[in-house]
C-alpha cells in the first residue's frame, strides 16, 4: 500500500490520518478537502463560535504545522468528484486523476433544510459565521426541530439576547434518546431560561411569518433555522457502487463492500447497528478503527458509545443505547435540574444534589445512562457498560454510594 486518499477533512478524516501515522503506516497520505482553509472542530460551531467567544484559530483540528510534520497532504478547496476504486484512485472536481490504492470515505453529512428561501443550517464554519451576525439582542429567531444542535442554537441566542421560539411537532425531543425523564428536563429548562416552545411543526414560510401547523398559529420571525439533522453524504459512494442504506455500510475495520474503500465519521453506518452514531467520540474512534482496518490489524474493543452537549449553562451526556433499557432508574431529581435557581454544574463537577441521572437497566446489567451536569456517575457507567457490571437498581438512586466501588468487584 504506497498511498491512501482521505476524502473530507473533518474530525474522523483527520483522525483516520493521525492513527495511520502512530501506528506506523510510511506510506503517501492525502486529505482532499471541499471546504476551504485548516480542518475545524465542529462541536464549537452552535457553542462558542455563535456566542463569538472562539475564532477559527481557536477551533482547528490540530496546528498548520501538524500536516507537514506528519508527511500529510492536505488538498482543502478541491472536492473530489468520483471515486474508482476499480481503477486504484479518484477524480477531483477540475477533472485531474489521481492514484490512490485505498480511499477513506470521510464526507460527513448536509444538513436538511426547509424549503423556504433564507433558512439558515449549521454545520460548517462560513455558517456559523452568517448565523452569528444574525443573532443580534433583540432579534426574533425561530429554531425548528429541538434536538441537539437546535437546543443548542436557541440557547445561544438567547444568551445573545434574542427572542428565540423553538418549534418542533415531538413533545419531548431526544426522549428516544436519552429517556422521558432527561428529555423532560432538557426540554422545560427551555421555558425556564426564557425560550418560547411550540409544539408543532412548520407548514410554510411568508416573508416573515412562519406558518405552524395545526392550530398552533404563526410566528414572525427574522431569522429562520433548521436544526432537523443531516442526510449521509453518500454521493461517492453511490457512484461508485458501494453498499449504502442509511449511510455507507461498513464491518468493524470500517471496510465497505469494496475492499479496498473504507468509510468513517456521520457518514458510515456499521454493519449491524440501525443508526449512524453522528457525535464527536464516533467519529474520533472511526478514525482509529480504520487505521486498524487499513493496516491490517483487528480492531480493539470499542465499548458503549458517548457524546455530550451543552446548552443554558449545562452539560447532557449520554453513554449506551436507551432504547435497550428495560428499565430506568433515576438518581437525583428531574426537578431541581430545570429550577433556574440550581442549574447544575456547569464545571462538570457532578457533586451531589448538582443535577440528576438516569439509568438504563437491562437484567441487572447498565445498559446506558442519560444525565445533567453529572460527569463523575457517567464516567463510572460508562466503564460498568463496557465490563457488563451486575448492579442493583437501589445502588444506582442511592447518591451517597460511590458508583466507583462496584467496578472493584
Ligand atoms: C454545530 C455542530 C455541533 C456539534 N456538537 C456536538 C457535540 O456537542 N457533541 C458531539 O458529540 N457531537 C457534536 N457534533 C457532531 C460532530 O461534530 C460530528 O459527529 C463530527 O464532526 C463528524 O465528523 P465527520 O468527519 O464525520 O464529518 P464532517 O465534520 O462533516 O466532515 C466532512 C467533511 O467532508 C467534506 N466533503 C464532503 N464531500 C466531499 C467531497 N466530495 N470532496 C471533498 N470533501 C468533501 C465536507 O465538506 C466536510 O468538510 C456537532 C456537529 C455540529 C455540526
């Protein structure tokens, strides 16, 4: 294997590049970017990039020098156009071939959109940028869908001053994900901090209203956003005959049905698994794990997935797949999380009494956990999901025991 093209340059390409070189591979190594300019974190864009608290130098993936001094050849500004596999490389956007004996898919996802002129999504940096100049005190914003990067975005433009109204037809958002009793919370702490929430969806855009569906009437707005997810972009792949359904399909060494294109990141969904995993960790970790599949070598054991997010002050993570809890058991209050008097730990601390967990249990094993400013519970769940831990459920609501003892036995 003389040379491996990375197509995309986020955080699971550069990661798939960063574990190439530790684990030794000398050969060439390009990383073909559509966007402009260093490879940047994504996570900051709906955080500090729109309270205007990071710039782009502050969100980078690794220094402008990294790429040299690990023998990486970055290509930013030119997107590749088709990948041939079957003719050992790829085609640029300009029309040049170039030679590659594998490829790495990292093309992440497009946000969905609505179909009204104006509607602004975030996912890059150029975005965010146009999103931040928007969010002026005063304004009146209309984030539509109450997942993780609307939240985040309506959190931050009410920390901007706006009059933002988040509009989204599920009752409890994230409830599939991270339980009824976290989502719960979540979602009241909207209210709280002074963000209207309308339950309904978005029948069409006029100039400046924005029409509800059902009888939940219309909003004026002057700045629109959609946070509705992304869409796999799975283009490539199509083309070059590739197995998708829901995502580029891919076993453990992040091989597709190709042997010799790999795919990682938003855009990959593993063979087996019913959805894509689109958080940070998952990304970092496909990197790895492809490397490992590159080079040859079986991919370590992964353990239960994790992300985060952070919006009105507060830290949500999740740990492990809710959905295959049997049962769920809570340590802390649900209520003192969305009192504005006691809002958790912004400092991750997780001291008693800052917060509350939820606890996904399935015969007698964690399953998943889903809290609020709890960051030392989830850390300990986390390592009692990856050892199959037996626990009981009064240990787990118990906040005087030390979930650490249990990983002792
Ligand atoms: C605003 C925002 C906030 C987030 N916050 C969190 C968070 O708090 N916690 C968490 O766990 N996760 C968060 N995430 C998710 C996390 O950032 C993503 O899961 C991660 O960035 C995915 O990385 P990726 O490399 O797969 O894709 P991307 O980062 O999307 O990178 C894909 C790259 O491929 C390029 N590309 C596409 N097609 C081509 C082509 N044909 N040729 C060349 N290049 C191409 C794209 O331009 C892009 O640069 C957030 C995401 C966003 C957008």
């Amino acid at each position: 294997m003389k040379h491996i093209a990375v197509v995309g340059a986020g955080l699971a390409a550069v990661s798939t590049c960063a574990a190439l070189r530790a684990q030794g591979y000398d050969g060439g190594l390009t990383l073909y970017s559509a966007e402009p300019g260093l490879p940047y974190d994504r996570p900051p864009l709906s955080k500090d990039v729109l309270l205007g608290k990071a710039q782009r130098a502050d969100v980078l993936l690794r220094p402008a020098d990294w790429y040299d001094a690990h023998r990486v050849v970055l290509r930013p500004g030119i997107p590749v156009r088709a990948v041939r596999p079957g003719e050992g490389g790829l085609e640029l956007d300009d029309g040049t071939r170039e030679k590659a004996d594998r490829v790495v898919l990292a093309t992440g996802g497009t946000p969905r959109t609505l179909p009204f002129p104006g509607t602004h999504t975030l996912r890059t940096w150029e975005e965010a940028e146009r999103l931040r100049e928007r969010l002026l005190p005063g304004a009146r914003v209309v984030v539509v869908g109450a997942g993780l990067i609307g939240a985040e975005t309506a959190a931050a433009a009410r920390v901007l001053g706006c009059e933002v109204t988040l509009v989204d037809p599920v009752p409890v958002p994230l409830a599939a994900v991270v339980g009824d009793a976290v989502a719960g919370a979540l979602h009241r702490r909207h209210t709280i901090e002074g963000v209207r929430v309308i339950t309904a969806g978005v029948d069409r855009v006029e100039g400046s209203v924005v029409h509800l569906t059902g009888d939940a009437g219309q909003v004026v707005a002057d700045t629109v956003v959609a946070g509705i997810g992304i869409r796999p972009a799975t283009e490539l792949a199509l083309t070059a005959g590739l197995s998708v359904d829901n995502g580029i399909v891919v076993d453990t060494g992040r091989r597709t049905s190709h042997p010799h294109v790999y795919a990682v990141g938003d855009v990959a969904r593993h063979d087996g698994s019913p959805v894509r995993h689109e958080h940070w960790e998952a990304a970092q970790r496909d990197g790895e794990a492809a490397a490992h599949g590159l080079l040859g070598r079986p991919v370590p054991e992964e353990g239960a997935s994790w992300f985060w997010s952070d919006r009105h002050g507060s830290r949500l993570e999740a740990v492990g797949t809710m959905a295959d809890a049997e049962r769920v058991v809570l340590r802390g209050s649900p209520e003192v999380s969305g009192s504005p008097d006691d809002s958790g730990s912004p400092d991750g601390s997780g001291s008693p009494g800052a917060g509350f967990v939820a606890f996904g249990l399935r015969g007698g094993r964690l399953v998943a956990a889903a809290a609020i400013d709890r960051v030392r519970e989830i850390k300990a769940a986390r390592r009692l999901i990856d050892r199959g831990v037996p626990v009981e459920a009064a240990q787990l609501a118990d906040e005087t025991a030390d979930l650490r003892t249990l990983l002792k036995r």
